[in-house]
C-alpha cells in the first residue's frame, strides 16, 4: 500500500503513535501493522515484540503505572496518537487483571494526555459491554483513586471486583468517556472501541485454562452467542482498522464514542434476539 494513494485523511505520515499492547498477534498488533502501512510514526509498548519493524519497541509491564510512565519519557512527548489495546482475561488474578486493564492504561493516558496537541486522538478496547448504569457514583469513587488506593480498594471489595475483567473494562469506559468530554474543547477525541468475540491467542489461552468462568461461557452457549449474528468470531485485522479509522483525521469529528466490533451481538441483545 502506498500513502499517497489514500485520502489524506486515512494517512499517519509525520504523526508520532504509540501502541500499548502491540507486540504479538493480537488486535493491537494488527493495528500495528496497519498504521505502518499508512506511514505512521509508530511506538509499541508491550511484553512482546510487535510483528514488524517500528521506531522503538519497549519490553513494558503495563500493569505498572510507574513502568508505563518512565516508557512514555524514554520515547519523548508529543505523542499525537495513543492506543490502549492491552487487555489481562485471567481467572484467579483479579487486581493484575485490573491493573494492566485499568490502573496502568490510565497512568500512560494521562500522561501523553499532558502534551498531546491539538488534533491528537486516544482509542482504547474495551469490550461488549452493557449499557452503562444510570448511576455512575460508585465507578466514579474508583476511578479517582490513585493507583496504590485502587489496589487496596480491589482487596477489600472482592465480590464486587470478581476475576476483574468486566469491573476494569467498565470503568475503563468510564474513565475514558469523561476524559473524551473534559479534553475536546483542546481539539482531541478519545473513543472506544467495543469488541465482540475474537480469534486472538487471548481468548485461546483463557479458554485452555479451563477456568470456572471459562467452562460456564463454553458450556452456557455463551461463547458462541459473543460471535454475535454472524456466527464466526472477528479475526484480529477486522477490529484493528476500525481502531485505525478512529485515529485517523477521518474521523474529526467524533469523540466520547462507543464503537461495537462484535458482528451484531449488542443489537440481537437490545431487539431480544440473542439466543443464537
């Protein structure tokens, strides 16, 4: 693909973007792929390599603030695109799972936050979630915590907290949306990218563990219903362009988005249809 054959809007030619979970073969490291087609600058932060050549690839632990936060440093600011593709689906380690999902995405978000220009855009993976509760108070008592109060919050509060997964991706989006209300008037959108059921060695792995919560989805029909209507799970690639798309200046006039990747799923649940 040559850049100069696309809309100039779809193009990353002189833009500095940095990856959070782009090593690997996941959705980030599709998204990886894609933004170096299309010219980018592009900055990976993971536990493992990304697919292709970028201009700096740092062994992180993303769910250590501090960590995340001395990476941004290393590879100087500004920083005009931030995607949030880390994602922790383990049974057994609620507050790991809560800190690379939550607790460390938010320390490197608010940190390229402080020196993002005008024109900057944030997307981050969240999951198929639910409406959200009318009542935001409690997610919000969270998520202004700091990160060693989080912590302890997680510890005192198991049931609530569960394995993690759903409690961090919800306060994810949260977090996410005010951030996308409090930073557009400085020109930069931040989105959300809701994904359903997705081929990635993730998913794979969770489910070979064969966890209590694993072994329900399986033997539920849950699984196969989060491969929504179209009775196949996305492949990687189709998750990562839309990220791309919500990054790119083609899409400047949309913020506090949420996006569903899920191939219908959300619909057949609000219609009452999704027994398939």
């Amino acid at each position: 693909m040559t850049t100069n054959s696309l809309p100039r809007e779809l193009s990353f030619e002189g833009k500095r973007v940095l990856v959070c979970g782009g090593g690997g073969s996941g959705i980030g490291a599709h998204a990886v792929e894609i933004l170096v087609e299309l010219g980018a600058e592009v900055h990976v932060f993971d536990l493992k390599e990304p697919p292709v050549q970028v201009a700096s690839y740092q062994s992180v632990d993303l769910g250590d603030p501090a960590a995340g936060i001395a990476a941004v440093e290393a590879i100087g600011q500004p920083i005009d695109v931030l995607i949030n593709a880390q994602g922790l689906l383990k049974e057994g380690v609620p507050i790991p799972v809560v800190c690379v999902n939550f607790i460390g995405l938010r320390a490197i978000t608010e940190k390229v936050l402080q020196s993002m220009p005008a024109g900057g855009s944030v997307v981050s993976v969240v999951t198929s979630l639910p409406p959200l509760p009318s009542d935001l108070s409690a997610m919000r008592a969270f998520i202004d915590l700091p990160a060693d109060e989080a912590i302890e919050y997680c510890r005192a509060h198991p049931d609530e907290v569960g394995d993690g997964y759903g409690f961090s991706k919800f306060r994810l989006a949260v977090w996410s949306l005010d951030a996308a209300l409090d930073n557009a008037r400085r020109g930069i959108r931040i989105n959300l990218v809701y994904p359903g059921r997705t081929d990635t060695s993730m998913l794979s792995n969770f489910l070979n563990e064969g966890g209590p919560f694993a072994r329900s989805m399986q033997e539920s029909g849950q699984l196969d219903r989060l491969s929504g209507v179209m009775g196949r799970p996305a492949q990687p690639r189709e998750v990562a362009w839309p990220i791309v798309f919500l990054a790119s200046d083609a899409a400047s006039y949309i913020t506090g988005a949420r996006l569903p990747v899920e191939g219908g799923f959300l619909t057949a649940v609000e219609l009452g249809r999704s027994a398939y």
